[in-house]
C-alpha cells in the first residue's frame, strides 16, 4: 500500500521485520478499492520479480526505526513474531491533503453499493453516512482555509486543470463531468461486469492526483465561508 498523506516512523521493538519501498513515480496500478482512508493500494502482485527486483528491502531489527517518506509504496511483513510502534509526522500540506481525502471519502461513498459494503471497504475502515462526509468535507474546507499554508503552497501545481462549472459544487457534478477514459468506454464498455466499471470510474477519478487536488482548489476558491 502506499500512505497517502502520511509520513511516518516505524519503530521496531521486538523481532524483524521485512519492508519493500518503492518511490512514488512507481507504476504499481494503484487503486482505492477497497477504500480505506488516506491508502492507496496496488493491483498487482508487488513481489512478482517484475516489481520486487526494483525495490528498496530492508530488515528492521529492534532498536532499528524505518522512516517512510510520503507517498512512497511500502509492504512490510513479519519475519518472526513482532513488535513494533508508528509515529506519524506532522506536515505543513496535512490541511490540504485532509482536504483531498475528505473528496475522495464522499465520491466512492456516493458510487458504490451501502448495502455490499465487504466488497469495497476494508477490514476496520467505518463506513460513514453522506450526510457526515459532508461534514468533514466543510471542515475539512474551513481547517485549510484557517490554517498558515499560503495559496501558492495549496495549489495543484498540474499543466492543465479539471474546471468544474462555477455553480454550486455537488457530488452529481464531479461525477457528471469526469468521463472515463476513452479506452475504457471503447474496450470494456460490453465486457466489463458494473461492479467494475464502477472501480475503474472510481480510481480513473481518485487515484489521478491532477482531477482531486483541482476539485480541492476549486471548492477553496469557490466557498468563503462553509
């Protein structure tokens, strides 16, 4: 999986354990299903040779602390029975970032099933009402807007920008106008069963940093006070 906001220390305390990272620029077809909050996981086996040989491996031993920067891909497994404690460490884009999981929550939330929840959600993740993502998505909007990152710090820095209509901004029109990828709409569109489509418009919308961090800013500059 990869930590999407977080930076974080890893502390090994008792045993060992075995970590594989992988920079971010990676190709490893992320995806957000099953969702859990601020991870992103991968589609492919990421101990095929294809993948493993490119990886940064190391055993944690105790006393040892593994910093994973953020961002990067990492798995981790036990070697032996094991202890070990994570810190995360505060960054000056958390607000921001907060801000850009609070979109993510609410869309997967809004396209996939309440009632097949064992299908998309992970293990331990709550599964909050609309109502309540809408809530943190405010305060999520107020916490930036309060907080000492300046505009140029907070905006998508991306050659070409996601321009939602000026109206008022409603999860209908995030959905509406994010088309699926053009191959996907030409080669998928009979053979691929819902529930798949469904992912793949999904993580074509959450997992394309460019589409959140500009749906992010345009609800920053559209909404004064929320």
């Amino acid at each position: 999986s990869s930590g999407i906001n977080a930076e974080y220390g890893h502390a090994q305390l008792i045993g060992c354990k075995e970590w594989h990272l992988w920079p971010p620029e990676t190709d490893l077809s992320p995806t957000r299903v099953p969702y859990e909050e601020s991870s992103t996981f991968s589609s492919v086996d990421v101990l095929d040779e294809k993948y493993a040989k490119s990886a940064v491996k190391i055993v944690a031993t105790p006393g040892d602390v593994v910093f994973i920067p953020r961002h990067w891909w990492h798995l981790a497994r036990n070697i032996e029975t094991s202890v070990s404690i994570n810190t995360w460490i505060d960054l000056p884009s958390d607000p921001v970032d907060r801000l850009k999981e609070a979109v993510t929550r609410l869309l997967v939330c809004s396209l996939k099933e309440k009632s097949k929840t064992d299908e998309w959600v992970n293990p331990g993740e709550e599964v909050t009402h609309q109502s309540e993502n809408e809530t943190l998505l405010k305060h999520a909007l107020n916490q930036c807007k309060n907080s000492s990152i300046s505009k140029a710090d907070s905006q998508p820095k991306v050659d070409r920008y996601f321009i939602i209509n000026k109206a008022a901004v409603t999860t209908r029109d995030f959905i509406q106008q994010v088309p699926l990828p053009t191959e996907l709409e030409r080669k998928e569109k009979n053979k691929v069963k819902d529930n798949n489509i469904v992912n793949a418009l999904i993580n074509s919308i959450v997992c394309n940093d460019q589409i959140v961090e500009t749906i992010s800013e345009h609800l920053l500059n559209s909404f004064s006070d929320v």
